[in-house]
C-alpha cells in the first residue's frame, strides 16, 4: 500500500518523472495498436476485431486508435526514421506532402497539371480565332494551288482538248472536296433524302466559313473524278492533285464512316484508282464512243427560201406566226422530207387539202344577238334634255 501511494502521489515522484511516464504511455499504446494491426493481418480480420476463442471478451481486444494523432503515430511507426513530410513548391498554405511520395515525382504531376489548365483556358479563348485563321491559311493555299492547275492545262493543249475530258469540272470537283475537308464539313450522303432539301436551304443561309454540309454526294463526286482522269494522260501535277483528293475522301470520310449511305461502286472505283495512281500507273481507258442517234426528226433549213428561213426562225425565236400562205409553202417543204414522222406527214396533207385563202372570222347569227344590236343606241346620242336638274345633278356629280 506505501508503495502505491508513492506512485500514485505526483508530489512525491522527481521533478520530470510525469514527463517520462507519460511518453513511456503513448509508445506502450502505440505498440499495442501496431501489434493488434499485425495480429488481424495475419487472421484476415480487421485490426479491432475480436479473437475467434470463445473465452475473449472486449476487454481483451486491444482498442483500436481513436485520434488522428494516434493515427499518424501508428503509420510512422512504420516509415523509416529519415523520411520527413516536405511542402512542395507552390503548393497551397497547409499542404503537407505525404512522406511516401517522391518530391520530383510530385512537382513533375504539378507542372503536369498547370501545363493543362492553361492549354484548357487558351482553348477556350484563343483557340476558335487560332482554327479560323489556320483554315482560311489553307482555303488561300488550295485557291492558288487551283489556280497553278489552271495556267498548267492552258498550256497544254492535248489535255483540254481532249473530247471526253472536262479540265475545269475536274479541277471545280476537286477543289469543292478538299475545301470541304478543311472546314470539316459532313456529308450529305448521311441525311435523309427526304430532308435533304430543309438541310441545304438552312445552310444556304449561313455565312459560307460557317456551312456545315457538302452540296453534293461525296462518293460520285470522287467518283466522276475518276472517270474524267481516265479519259486523258494526266501530267504529273494532275495526278498529284487527283491523289490528294482521293486520299482526302479515302483518310476523312470513307474510313471515319464506314457504314454510311455512300455509293459502294463509287467507293471501290476510288478505292482502286488511289491505289494505281501511287503505284504509277496511268489508268487511261477512255470511255468508247457510241453512234450518234438521231433525237427525233431534224428539219433541214438549207433547202428554205430565205423569206420562208427568216419567217420560221423568227416563230422560233420570238413565236411569231406565220401566214396562212407560208403555212402551206412550210409544209409543201417538210412533206418532201423523207424521215418526216407519219402522224406530222398525215396532219399536213389534211391541211393542205384545205382552200389556199386566208380564213375568215367566223360569225354565228343568233336572233337574241341580232335583237339586241339593232335596239342598243350609243351613249353619245341619249339626250338628257327631258330629265329634271336633279336626275341631271345626279348623273353629274353622283350621290351626295
């Protein structure tokens, strides 16, 4: 009993023994938390619960730590005695970096991280005037690539001279397919046909920077591309601009939608003829000529007399008609035609079995009609001199 009331009595013990008892405390709790920790591991429990033996109570159970504080010493407990919690360069008032992270690693993050908030905020900002810019640097650049074609077919002859091959239909699809990959514009092959018209009015009404559709369908564009380059042996400058274009159709249309509406013979036509013209081969197959069909029956004016000729092109031109007299001479001259169709070669003869005079007007004599004429009498000739001045001043001046 002396010897606990020596303990337990603060007066009696060396100035500074409270001191050590207390630390000497906090170490015993905190081995106990780091061994009741270890205990629940090796068990697959957590660190608070209770042995399986059915004899353990809740007193047995060490306590689990209740304070952050005691939650701090238990995990240090663990880190080796240099590591030390550092505060990272430009980090906010009362950040403690963990011990465990490495300081470079955690500064390269940082930088990382501001590095992408501010491309963010220059996107937002400066980015939309920064695309608008680049696009119309690239519209600038295709007009005078287009226009270099130009003066190059001009100075060649054999090429815009070539029947079958319209140079500026194949320079205007071009330029239309890669002037809308540089806006990134979508194809109309994707809509609806039945909307198409609401979809092209609408964008027709937009700035041309701002249209969001192609006019046209993509796949036979590119596709009628193909067949005018194959009507000619195309120079090297063109067949460069032809393997621009197709790669543009092939790389931002055909492969970003391959489950489009496009037309699929276009597609591979495309398709194939990208793949020769890298290979250097020039596809040339003109396309074959077909007879010339006659549309109809032709009327031959040589065999006009000149009065006749200058009568007939002017009912053409300015419908002005023609005579009764140079009716007939017309016919007398169509009837001599030997592809003349049977149905105008009938209508003529039953006209000029008709007398050759002018008609006349023709006129029906109805009694009522014949009545009426014979008793109307012009306004000038009604005298007024019987009627009172106020049916006068009424035929005057109206009702007042």
């Amino acid at each position: 009993m002396d010897e606990q009331n020596e303990i337990q009595d603060p007066q009696d013990q060396p100035e500074g023994a409270s001191d050590l008892q207390s630390g000497a405390t906090s170490v015993e709790s905190e081995e106990v938390a780091v061994a009741a920790g270890a205990t629940a591991t090796t068990q697959g429990e957590h660190p608070g619960a209770l042995p399986e033996s059915g004899n353990a109570t809740s007193e047995d159970a060490p306590e689990p730590p209740t304070t952050p504080q005691e939650n701090v010493g238990a995990t240090r407990a663990h880190m080796p005695e240099d590591a030390a919690a550092t505060t990272p360069q430009g980090a906010k008032k009362g950040y403690t970096r963990k011990p465990w992270v490495k300081p470079e690693i955690s500064e390269a993050r940082s930088r990382a991280a501001r590095a992408s908030q501010e491309a963010y905020k220059r996107n937002k900002t400066v980015g939309p005037a920064v695309l608008l810019a680049r696009h119309r640097h690239e519209e600038k650049e295709l007009q005078e690539w287009i226009e270099e074609l130009r003066q190059h077919i001009a100075q060649h002859p054999e090429i815009y001279r070539t029947p079958n091959f319209d140079a500026w239909t194949f320079l205007a699809y071009g330029h239309d397919i890669l002037s809308a990959a540089i806006w990134n514009r979508k194809s109309i092959d994707h809509v609806d046909p039945s909307n198409q018209d609401l979809f092209l009015w609408d964008d027709n009404q937009l700035p041309e920077e701002e249209q969001q559709y192609i006019h046209f369908y993509l796949a036979e564009a590119a596709g009628q591309m193909c067949g005018l380059g194959r009507q000619v042996h195309l120079t090297e400058p063109l067949v460069k601009f032809l393997v621009k274009v197709l790669n543009t159709v092939k790389r931002d249309y055909f492969q970003k939608n391959p489950e489009g509406k496009f037309t699929r013979e276009e597609v591979a036509d495309c398709l194939q003829e990208l793949d020769l013209r890298k290979q250097g081969v020039d596809t040339f197959d003109p396309w074959p000529e077909h007879p010339r069909k006659k549309l109809g029956w032709e009327l031959d004016l040589s065999i006009f007399p000149p009065d006749l000729k200058e009568a007939y092109l002017k009912f053409a031109t300015d419908r002005t008609p023609l005579t009764v007299m140079q009716q007939r001479e017309y016919m007398e001259i169509c009837l001599q035609q030997p592809d003349l169709p049977d149905y105008m070669r009938k209508d003529y003869e039953d006209f000029l079995r008709t007398p050759r005079t002018e008609p006349k007007e023709e006129r029906h004599d109805d009694p009522m009609t014949k009545q009426l004429s014979a008793s109307y009498v012009p306004p000038a000739t009604v005298d007024y001199s019987d009627l009172p001045q106020d049916a006068l001043g009424y035929l005057r001046n109206g009702r007042r």
